[in-house]
C-alpha cells in the first residue's frame, strides 16, 4: 500500500493569494488610466484569472492521477488506500487511520519514503508492532511523503509440529515463536534445521535463533 500526502488545499491557497495580490494591483492601476492603456490591464487581469482557474484544474488533475496510481497499487493492504490531505501536523498513526488501517496481508514493517534537501530519497522504516501499541505514535509525516505498507512476507515450517505450513513472519522472529505459531512441536520432534535461499543454514537450530522472512524450517523425528 502506498498513501501519498500532500498539502493540495494550502497549495491552492497560496497559488490564489499569489494571482489576488496581482490582480488587486492591475485594477488599481487601471482606475487611473484611460484608453488603450486601460484596456491592456484589464487583459493583464483576465490573462491572470485564466491562469489561476487554468492552475487550479491542473492540480486538481494531479491529485486525481496521483490517487489512482497510489490506489491501483495498494488495494491489498489497506482498507482505504489513496492520497491523504494533511491538516496541520499529522502522525504516521493518524494517516494510516485515514486509510482504514492496515489489513491482515499487511507486512511487519511500514516504509515512509521522503526527498531530502539534495533531492534524494530517505527512507524511514516503522515496525507494525510500534505501530499497534502506541511506540510510533510521535512519528510525523512531511508534505509529499509517501507510506509504503508492503504484503506481508512468509516463512514456511514442516515436519513434526502440530499445524506446519506457511506463517507470517514479523521483525525478531525467533525458531521457539515459531514453534509456537505452528501449534507447537509433537511428541517425537527432534532437532530443526533452517533452509534459506535453497540452502541450509543451521542444521541444530536453537530456539533463540532468529527466522528470516522466506526461511524454511525442517523439524525432525526424534529417534528413541
């Protein structure tokens, strides 16, 4: 899922101050003069209304374009994905609420993608555990950042637990939650091995090590 947020209304505001400051200066120019003189105000003060309703439009036109792209992205993963308006200061909390929260299928980890001063891209990553228990909640988004709440990733467990198959995984996961998340080992499991990227990584995994999102672990029958 990705939100954009953006200050559309206040950009709006001051795009129009802007051409009324102008405008307002052109029509006092004009009560005092007579003739062709006064007539090429007056096109100075038309031409700049054309352009603010012209400005306007093509704004309005972004946001559009920018909220379809955002919602053909991210309909899996929020309940309401699109372009947010910020009023004031608002939380990364407070927008991911606007969106209708995060769904099931959603990662572990939120991405808050921001163009620094040099015009490059920072990237700021949020767990979703500090998200749901209040940790994140000083997290503040910028005008014109972008949250990313990417799918959920995996990790596959077989052999002799209660209920193997694939699981989500989360930041720290540990074999022994693991363990837990299958319904936990039968009488006869034996030692654990963990496969990652078509290898094998730790053939006597201990319930301390940590799982890697796509990992595949193997518990074994012990023998009596």
């Amino acid at each position: 899922m990705a939100i954009n947020v953006e200050r559309t209304r206040d950009q709006l505001v001051d795009d129009f101050a802007t051409v009324l400051n102008e405008t307002e200066d052109l029509l006092k120019k004009a009560s005092h003069e007579t003739g062709e003189r006064a007539k090429d105000l007056r096109a100075q003060v038309e031409a700049k209304l054309l352009a603010a309703k012209l400005r306007m439009q093509e704004l309005q036109g972004e946001a559009v374009d920018r909220a379809k792209d955002a919602a053909r992205a991210t309909d899996d993963y929020v309940r309401d994905p699109g372009q947010k308006i910020l009023e004031g200061n608002a939380s990364l909390i407070s927008v991911l609420a606007q969106a209708g929260s995060m769904t099931l299928d959603a990662g572990s980890y939120v991405i808050i993608s921001r163009r620094d001063a040099k015009g490059g891209i920072e990237q700021i990553r949020v767990s979703r555990r500090d998200i749901e228990t209040g940790l994140a909640q000083n997290v503040q988004l910028k005008d014109g950042d972008t949250v990313l709440v990417p799918k959920a990733e995996t990790f596959f467990i077989t052999g002799q637990v209660r209920a193997g198959g694939s699981y989500t995984w989360e930041d720290g996961l540990t074999v022994e939650r693991a363990l837990t998340m299958a319904g936990g080992p039968t009488e006869r499991a034996g030692s654990i091995s963990i496969d990652r990227g078509g290898k094998t990584v730790a053939k006597k995994a201990k319930k301390t090590d940590l799982v890697q999102a796509n990992d595949t672990l193997r518990v074994g029958t012990r023998i009596f």
